[in-house]
C-alpha cells in the first residue's frame, strides 16, 4: 500500500480525481483538516444551515458552497467538490441508491455543499500531546454511540448528538479536554466523561457504529460530539436527494489541522 | 441615575417592557451578555445567515429565531425581542423609518431575528485581567472605523470589515490577546495590531462611528471585528424591511459572558 501521508493535499485530490486513490483517507496529507460532506437541494440548505449554527459543536461547519456551485474557495480553490472525494453515496427519499467513485453525473444545479470538521484532526493533536488513541493503536474504526444528548432542532431537522469515544489514561484526561477544547471548529472539547449511562449508553462494548476498543482499568471513557450527527440527522428526514461521502472517504481540505485554532 | 449593574437580566428586560427603561443598555447587569439585533425577512433570511457563517468573527451569531418567532430559548426563555430592546429601530428600503420603544406594532410573520455578539463582554474581561478599556475611563463610545479588509460575500451581502480600536500598553498588548481570544463567541482575537494604514484606516483621530480617544506614546492602537458590521452590509443592500436595536440600546440576555468561552 502506497503512504500518502507525505503529499500534500493538492496531489492526493489529483490521483482521486484520476481514480488511482479510491479507499479510505485516514492517515493521507499529515497536518491537514479532512472534512464530512452533506449536499442537500436548496429548499432543504436553510433549515440546516441553522440547525448547524444551533447545534456547533456536533455540526462544526467549514464551509457551506453556493447554491449549484462544486467549488469551495477557502478550503481547497481548485478543488470540484463532486469529483475530489474517493467515493460518494448518493441518496434518493432517504434510501441510499448506490455508492460511486465521482458524483458528477448525478449532482443537481440547486445543490448546496456542507462541509462539516471531523475529528481526524484533533486525534493528530492528541497524538502529539502524548494522549493515545486507542483504535489508532488497534487498526480499528472509531467507536460511535447513539445518545439521549437532545440536539436543539430547526425546522424540520432534529436528534440526539452521536458521539465518539475513546479511552483516555486517568492523568491525561485533563490534557486531553485541554488540547481538543483548542479545536471548536473539529467538534472541539469532550460534552462527557466518565459514565456512558449518564448520556444514554447502555453497553461501551456495542457501540451502535464503528468498533469496539479495549478499555484498561486506569481509563476513563472520553465521548466527544462525533461527525456522524449531521448524516444521521439528515436522513431521518429522508431527504428527497442528498449526497455524501461513504464512511472514511473524506474530503481533504488545504486547512492545516493548526489553523483550524483561530 | 439608577444603577442597574447588579439587577438580573430579567428583572432589567421587565423595566424595559413596562417603559421604565428606554436608554442604553452600557453598564447593566454586569457580568451578562448583551446582544445586537438585526431582524429580516425570511426570504433575506438564508443569505444573512450564510455571511454570518462565511464571517464568524464580524458576525459572531449568538442565536437566530424561528421564521415569525419572537422568543429565543436559549438566550432568554422567558423574553419577546419585540418589546425587550429599550429602543428599536424600523428601516424600509434601507431607509431608517423611525425609532420606537417597543417593535410590536410593525413585527411581521415572516421576520427572522439574529441576535449578534457584542464586545461589551470582552471588555469586561480585558478589565478583569488588568487591561484599561480607554473609551470606557473617558465616557465616549468605542472608535469604529471602515477597513479595507475584505469579509466573504454569501448571496446579496457583501462588504469590507468594520472595526473598534483599543489602545493598549505595549506591554498587556499579549494580554489582551490571549483573553479576547477566548471569546470567539463575540469577536475574538483582533485582527490587527499596530499600523491603522495597514488594513485602510487614514486617520486614527477620525473615527467613521463613535468617539475618537487618547491614545498615550506607549501604547499600541488594537483593532478588533466590530458588531457594526452586519448592520452595515445588510443596510447596504437596501433590503425591503428591517428591525434593529438602537445604537446602544442591546438586547440583554441571561448568558454569562463567562459561558461564552465553552
């Protein structure tokens, strides 16, 4: 398997635009923000453009495209947003209709992009203030749990927040809040420590998406808003047509990870 | 005159309603968070709320009501923005129509309210850490000034940044950084420090809104986005119909300007 960690954004969007990148992205362009993608018809882009302002932490926006427009000035200029991700599902009345590795044939002129941060950028700062991450170090998906977390609901969006676990060593917790609180605009700090039941988690060991992960005695489940969220938010509404990227497929944006602290 | 730095929010929004109240809001239920409105029609409505997320630093939105609402649950549950403001003002095309101590009469069913961060609340915190607020020790206004910094335009709304200026010992300059940095939820870190000429400003001692102040030889002038600014690009549009507060006379609500740093 090639390393893509060493090319920078603008290359690795070339070779998925030319079809030689069609997997996940985990791991690609270090230092770089990798983003969620939700494109919705227009009659749908305010009531969630405002559930996103109601609802930042879980829906932490990057950027929001023009109505019928591929391009994304700030975070990647010459980027087609229907092009540059490795694989795509495309949504009809909330059924999933196919999974694809270019979305151009089937985007809309009244489609507007949401972009929304992703927690593979603060896992790199946590890495880097010596906190481990579990399914990093296990070869796993992130574990992800439904919640009784209410979210705050906008017009005909509503939900509970999902969110992602991992476990932390008792000493590190602090750092751990510390470091991702930096990083509002990737779902910023933890909403809860210590006690799944207190948010509506029955079992830690059957996350409702993802893997599970070994917890150790001296740790302390850390849940943060997950960017799972959105998606699911949007397709309880079953949307007459959305687009997304399939699980892991993201898109990577030329923000570096550091930036994202302004 | 009455001291109304110690009431709570609710008991000031209560002498507001009843007319007891009808001057600005400065000074008033210290340690809470105060408020800009700009009310527009709904068909304006996703432009706006597009340039405030395009421009989160000029336009650090608070909340947004529902179409036609006027209450806001998580500013002040138990508040109507049509009689709370001590002074509103009502614009068609553009044009500013009248000044009028309560909205109710000219409130309309298809208006959306966007309640604004102001930097009334990090003032309170540059005072607590030490940092003199100069136009608060000489009883002016802020300084405000047209930039040539460039905000991101979204449909209908474009425009340059405004700003306010503080000058501030060379020696607290990191200081007042580090605490307004901390409040991105009403503006912010500035943008500029230092050279007015740099970000289009001719004259220092001419300010475009509010009172000019001394600046002493050690200090440095510090420029920070300003709440005039999404009054500025929307009544640059001229739009049909418009609500907002009176300059000065904000919207006070229950959240602690504390709690604006989650």
């Amino acid at each position: 398997m090639m390393d893509y960690s060493r090319l920078s954004p603008r290359e690795v969007r070339r070779l998925i635009r030319e079809g030689k990148i069609t997997g996940p992205t985990s791991g690609m362009c270090l230092g770089y923000a990798q983003a969620n993608l939700v494109s919705l018809p227009k009659a749908l882009s305010y009531d969630f453009l405002l559930f996103t302002q109601r609802n930042p932490k879980a829906c932490p926006v990057l950027e929001v495209s023009d109505a019928g427009s591929r391009a994304l000035p700030y975070l990647a200029p010459d980027a087609d947003i229907a092009l540059d991700i490795p694989k795509y599902r495309v949504y009809k009345n909330g059924v999933m209709t196919g999974e694809y590795f270019k979305a151009d044939q089937y985007w809309r002129e009244d489609l507007v992009s949401f972009l929304i941060g992703c927690s593979f950028s603060f896992e790199d700062a946590l890495l880097e203030a010596g906190v481990p991450v579990r399914h990093i170090e296990e070869c796993r998906n992130v574990p992800m749990y439904n919640t009784s977390i209410p979210l705050v609901p906008a017009g005909v969006f509503h939900g509970n927040m999902v969110v992602s676990m991992r476990p932390v060593p008792r000493d590190l917790v602090v750092r751990a809040v510390t470091v991702t609180a930096a990083m509002p605009r990737v779902h910023g700090a933890p909403v809860h420590i210590g006690d799944p039941a207190a948010i509506g988690i029955q079992n830690i060991n059957k996350p409702d998406y993802g893997d599970s992960v070994t917890i150790h005695p001296d740790e302390v489940p850390v849940f943060w808003p997950c960017g799972v969220t959105p998606q699911a938010v949007v397709m309880r509404v079953k949307p007459e047509f959305a687009i997304t990227h399939a699980p892991g497929h993201m898109f990577i944006t030329d923000i570096r990870n550091a930036h994202l602290k302004d």
